[in-house]
C-alpha cells in the first residue's frame, strides 16, 4: 500500500475513532466506520468558465446553487480541481500527467492529441481509479479488464445505479460497469450493463420516440442499439422482464417513483424520448413537458436505491451538456446545465431529508472540458475561423468571466469543438471529503483566475483520486491497483 493510501486510512480511522458527527444524525445508520451511499454526478464537458458561466446566467452569481454554498459547521465540504489527462498514446503508453508550468505556457488552452482524454478514458479513471486509452471503457491499456466501483459494491452487497440524460450506454455512465475497447459499441456496452447485476439503469435512448419526444411505431434497428439491440429491448420491457427489471418510461411513472410510491427493486428506466431528454430538440422548439428533467431521474434513482437496507453506490451524469459544447451553443449549454445543477440541489435535499451528511459522500465534477471556452477578448482570431489555432492566434490573457444579470448568456466565446486539458472543478460533500484532499498538489496560476469567484485555492487532485476517495469512504477495497484477477 503507497504512503499516500496508509495516510488516507489512517486518517479516516482517527476521524471514526473520534465519532466525527456531520449532518442529522436522527437518519444516520450506525456505521460509524464508513459511509453508507456514495453518489457521483459528473457535468459531461464542464470545465470552470462554463461552470462560472452557468452560475452567472442562473443566478446572477458564481456560488447560486445550494450545494455550492455551506451547508453548516458540521457537513464538510471541499472544492479541488481535477486534472483529466488519459493516458498518452504511443508506442509505450504513459502518464504524462498536468504539469501547471506546461499548461500556462500553452496558450489559451492545452490540447496535446496524445494525452487530451475523451469521456471513455475519463471516466473509466473515475471509476476505477486507473487511467486508459481515450475509447476504452473498463480495460486498462493493454485490454486487461478493471474493478469499478459499482462492481465492488455490489459484491459487498451495495446496491448500484446509473442515470444520465443520454443513453446510459454512452461512455460516461457505461464505465461504471461496461468492459469495453470502443465506447461506440453501444449494444454491446448496454447488454454487459442490463446482465442482471446494476440495480437500475435510467436515461434517453427510448427507439419508440423521436428527438423531441413524439411517438415512433416502427423504429429501425438502429434505433435500438443503444438499448441493446431490438431483442434485448423488448425483453426488457416485456410485462415478464428481464433479471427481474421493473421498465418505467412514462412521466407519471417516474414522478411515482421519486415520490416513493410502491417501489420495485429493480429498475430499468427510459425518459419518452430518443437522444437526450432536451439537448437534442431543434432550436427554438420549447422543452417538451411531458419528457422528466433530470432532478426527477435523481430523484427516482435514490428513492429505488434506498428502499433496501445496506447502501448503495449511484452514478448521474449531466450528459447533453458535452453535446451542447461540442457543437458550440451556449444557450443549450446553460439550459442542460442548470438542469444538471438543480439535480445536485435534489440530491442534497434528499440527503438531509432522508439519510444525513455522516453517512454519504457526494461529488460533483466533470469528466473533462469541452470548447475552450474562454471570455470574450481573451484571444485574437488572426486566420479568422473561429477557432483558437497555437502558434497563429494571439493570446490576449487569462480571466474569469465576469459575473452577468440573472438570465444574461455569459460573455463566453468558444475555442474548438474538441475536448480540452484544462482543470475542471470538483465539490465533494460529506463524509471522506476532506480525505480527497490529503495529496493534492496547487496551481497558483489557475487560482489566480478561478479562485476568487469559487473560494477556492488552486488545489487540484488526479482523476484517479476520485475513485480512491469514494472506495475509501465506503470501505470497498481493493483501492489500490484496482485490476480484477
């Protein structure tokens, strides 16, 4: 075991030893050696400009949400950044990890095609605490396979979970369970997740829908892939099921779900309509009422989870929001962002309603950045195509965008399409969020321009850390080298 591990234990020992007591204790199970749920909710693309962005066009302010303000003396809570690399491609592959001199001599941002992750890599990271080559989900870089998170609750007898606002086989949300050499297997992917061992499994992807949440009758085969193939799906969904799978898609079902009403054990649930719960809808086209938000979907998933004794492990992702970056639309982008961020708000409702800060840990963050964004002015586009180019645009300077009225897009302008390797910013709440900490390292650079509006002092963690932390908390083990036999 490293001396960063033996730290991390040793300090979680004294801080059981020392009965540390956070949050309503009248809804704490006695575990006083461990958290009792861990839920991780990743803002796919998210890096601290958009976040700063999102803050601003939503509330008028950088800290409006409510898991982003102080929840009491007695809930600790911690904001890091995360430095997202995957491994670097070639011949050997290797960790060249993020270096703050090499990234603020890059320019406006660090692109370096060999190392810039994807959400395959990224969260297989978060997941099982290893990095991998960008499309690989589950394996590490030769191909061998990875203990997840949610595989190692589940053999400790945790329940498991899964939610996103795309289809839970996309990369992201596939990593906390699929094993996979390309994240575009989709119906594999989704037939490793559906085996019968996650508990539930909620996002989009249903094929009797379109894009904006009309019925389909007679989707292609394609139309199914996401979910399996047409065979698969239509087990799925069969009044007999599937490895016991309960199929929910319609809104009054999943508002009865988060409203606890006659809960199963198993859930498989798909939101009427197609890609995305919103994302995906044409421009200028309102919100289709009858597909559920996000926050609902959270809150469905924890009510599922919960019904049984013994804790669970639950993984939301906020995915339309990398979609909206890449194709660079800021107003889509803030749309699928608050909706991501009032989730947080629910969860953290349904903590200190439900269960209490000493028994759950609770992280928000990203995967990685998408767009360079950046304010307006921060750079000059000499070649005139819209896009930062190293070496023939010119870097004006780094800052923070300025805070905007409620409801005004922010001054944000966007770089690339493409993913970027910036710093995206983390909040861990609760119990073991202090431990993420212990070996974090500082960029003074980033926060010098972050800082201020976040409160927050520079300190940065490798992704892998997250998956170290969460295992930690729970007591899951093994934490480190993660590979399965």
């Amino acid at each position: 075991m490293s001396f960063g591990l033996r730290l991390r234990f040793a300090l979680l020992a004294s801080l059981a030893l020392a009965g540390t007591a956070l949050g309503n204790p009248r809804h704490c199970v006695n575990a006083p050696d461990r958290a009792q749920q861990a839920i991780l909710m990743i803002a796919d693309g998210v890096g601290f400009n958009a976040w700063l962005g999102s803050g601003y066009y939503h509330h008028g302010q950088a800290r409006g949400f409510r898991y982003q303000q102080s929840l009491g003396e007695d809930v600790d809570q911690v904001l890091l950044g995360v430095a997202t690399q995957a491994l670097h491609e070639g011949s050997e592959p290797r960790d060249a990890g993020y270096s703050p001199r090499r990234r603020w001599a890059s320019g406006l941002f660090q692109v370096d095609a060999a190392a810039t992750t994807d959400s395959a890599a990224a969260s297989t990271a978060l997941h099982t605490g290893r990095k991998t080559l960008r499309r690989y989900i589950g394996l590490d870089a030769g191909g061998r396979p990875l203990d997840s998170l949610h595989r190692m609750a589940a053999r400790r007898g945790l329940r498991t979970g899964v939610v996103s606002s795309v289809p839970v086989s996309h990369a992201t949300p596939a990593a906390a369970w699929a094993r996979q050499r390309d994240r575009d297997e989709f119906a594999a992917i989704f037939r490793q997740m559906s085996d019968g061992a996650l508990d539930l499994m909620i996002g989009a992807g249903h094929p009797y829908f379109d894009d904006v949440g009309a019925p389909v009758e007679s989707p292609s085969d394609a139309a199914f892939e996401v979910v399996g193939g047409r065979a698969r799906f239509e087990r799925l969904r069969s009044s007999r099921g599937l490895h016991g799978y309960a199929f929910v898609d319609s809104l009054a079902e999943f508002e009865a779900l988060a409203a606890g009403e006659a809960l199963p054990a198993r859930v498989f649930g798909l939101a009427p309509v197609r890609q995305t719960l919103q994302q995906a809808r044409p421009r200028g086209q309102v919100p289709n009422p009858a597909v559920p938000g996000l926050p609902l979907l959270a809150q469905a998933a924890l009510r599922v989870l919960s019904s049984r004794a013994g804790g669970f492990v639950l993984t939301i992702e906020g995915g339309a929001t990398d979609w909206a970056n890449h194709a660079n639309d800021l107003p889509r982008f803030v749309e699928e962002m608050g909706d991501f961020e009032r989730s947080v708000d629910a969860v953290v409702e349904w903590v200190e309603q439900n269960s209490c800060w000493q028994d759950t840990l609770l992280i928000v963050t990203a995967d990685h950045e998408t767009g360079g964004l950046w304010p307006g002015g921060s750079w000059e586009d000499v070649d005139g195509d819209g896009r930062y180019t190293p070496a023939v645009d010119t870097v004006i300077g780094h800052r923070a965008p300025r805070p905007t009225a409620r409801g005004v897009l922010p001054d944000l302008v966007y770089g690339t399409d493409k993913h970027s390797s910036e710093l995206v910013p983390l909040w861990a709440l609760g119990r073991g969020a202090r431990e993420l900490a212990i070996d974090a390292r500082r960029d003074r650079r980033a926060q010098s321009i972050w800082g201020p509006p976040l409160a927050w002092d520079g300190r940065y963690i490798d992704n892998t850390a997250v998956f170290h932390g969460i295992a930690e908390a729970l007591g899951l083990a093994p934490t480190e080298g993660s590979r399965t036999p």
